[in-house]
C-alpha cells in the first residue's frame, strides 16, 4: 500500500513539474500573438465588423476598420463575377479583396489607430483549395511588426484568427502554394508565387479595453496543475496513519 502510494505521488509531482514548465513558457510569451483558426477563437466579444460588401474602391474604410493595398494588383471580387468562380473563393460571400501577384498583402487595420486585442476573417485562394497552401501573418503597431507567424493551410476557406493582450493596430496577411512560402520568410516580398490570389472577408475584431477583463484561452497547464494538486488532496486522505 505505501509503495503504490509513494508511485502515485511521484507521478503527481511529475504532473506539478510539467504543469509549471508549461505555465512558465506561457508566461514568457504573454506577449506574443496567439494564431487560431475558427469563428470565436480569438474574438470572444465582437466591437467591429465587415463583410466587404460594400467596398468599391480598394482603399475602403467601414465601422472603423480599414483595408488598405500594398500594391495596384489587389483587386476586388463582387457578387457575379468570374471570381466566385474560383473553388477557393466559393466559401466566401458577397465582395471580398484578393491579390494578384507576387509578394502582395492584404492590410487591415483600426481607421482611428485603437487597439485590437483580437482579429478573425475568412481567408480563400484563387487557386485549387486541395493544393497545399501557406499562410504568413504580421501584427504592427504604428507600422512597427510586433510579431509574425507562418501556418500550413488546410481546407479553404477557412477563419484565421489573432489574439495578443498586448494589442496591435494593423494586420497584414498573404497565402500562396506552400512551394513558394520559404519556412524561414521574413517577408512578404520572399513570396514569389506569380499569381498568389490571397483571399479575405468577413472581418470581426475585438477592441483593447480597460473596463472589462479580457477573455483569453485557458493554457493547458491550469487543468493539469489542478489536476497534479487534487491527486495531492486525495493522497493525503488514504495515506495510512503510521503514529
């Protein structure tokens, strides 16, 4: 019996250890932004929105987010048109904005420069949605990038999502055939598909505030480190008394 429970509580301290390990590398990157994917894993509470559908020009700003182009090519599909034609764009609806060629990105940002906590949007392709497709993100602030991520595409389209208490004012965003995003990009100009077609709508964001605590995913150390300190608890109680 003491044997068996001796096995036991060095499993729960094993628990413990790892638990604090992973809390402890949770912490250390508190400020970097969190990549999700589906709608409400990174806007818990939605502040502003768009589908785009009223965008006719490609310097388009409404409820206060704004898309911007970084170069002439970025185009805008509408209702009708060839682009719904495209089977990595069949999920999206309404206008939406694409690229068109190497090295493009899609900006979207807070026209009045607040903070966002959280951002999600759908993301397409113009090409087949079953090839393998890369994604490269960056968050700015003040035209700053304050982090970078880079993620293997599944099924398209789909919701990218961004969360980082620390806030961001800016997203840009890219995705192309997997041959022609190198692992170790940078940048978007290290993109060097021809016809990227980077695809984007229906945007919601989460404000940063003062005022209301900020919901954020639970890390997988909490549950483990209740899980290692209630084994403790039980332990305690089936211990034999030895006095």
């Amino acid at each position: 019996m003491i044997l068996q429970i001796i096995r036991v509580e060095s499993i729960m301290w094993k628990l413990v250890i790892g638990a604090l390990t992973l809390l402890g590398m949770f912490v250390g990157q508190a400020s970097a932004a969190t990549q999700t994917f589906g709608s409400g894993s990174a806007v818990f509470s939605v502040d502003r929105s768009t589908n785009l559908d009223n965008m006719t020009s490609l310097s388009f700003e409404e409820n206060g987010i704004a898309i911007s182009r970084d170069t002439s090519t970025q185009l805008i599909c509408q209702t009708g048109t060839i682009c719904n034609t495209h089977a990595g764009f069949l999920g999206l609806s309404g206008n939406f904005v694409y690229t068109g060629s190497a090295g493009n990105f899609i900006s979207v940002a807070t026209a009045d420069n607040a903070k966002m906590v959280g951002i999600e949007f759908n993301i397409g392709t113009g090409h087949n949605p079953l090839d393998a497709h890369r994604g490269f993100w960056q968050t700015l602030n003040n035209g700053i990038v304050a982090d970078s991520g880079l993620f293997d595409m599944g099924t398209l389209p789909q919701v990218l999502g961004l969360f980082d208490l620390n806030g961001f004012d800016e997203v840009r965003f890219a995705v192309a055939l997997s041959d022609f995003v190198p692992l170790d990009i940078s940048s978007f100009s290290q993109i060097t598909e021809i016809a990227e077609a980077s695809a984007l709508d229906n945007i919601s964001l989460q404000l940063a505030s003062d005022d209301s605590p900020t919901l954020v995913p639970v890390p997988a150390a909490l549950p483990l480190l209740a899980t290692a300190l209630v084994g403790f608890g039980l332990l305690r109680l089936r211990r034999p008394n030895t006095a």
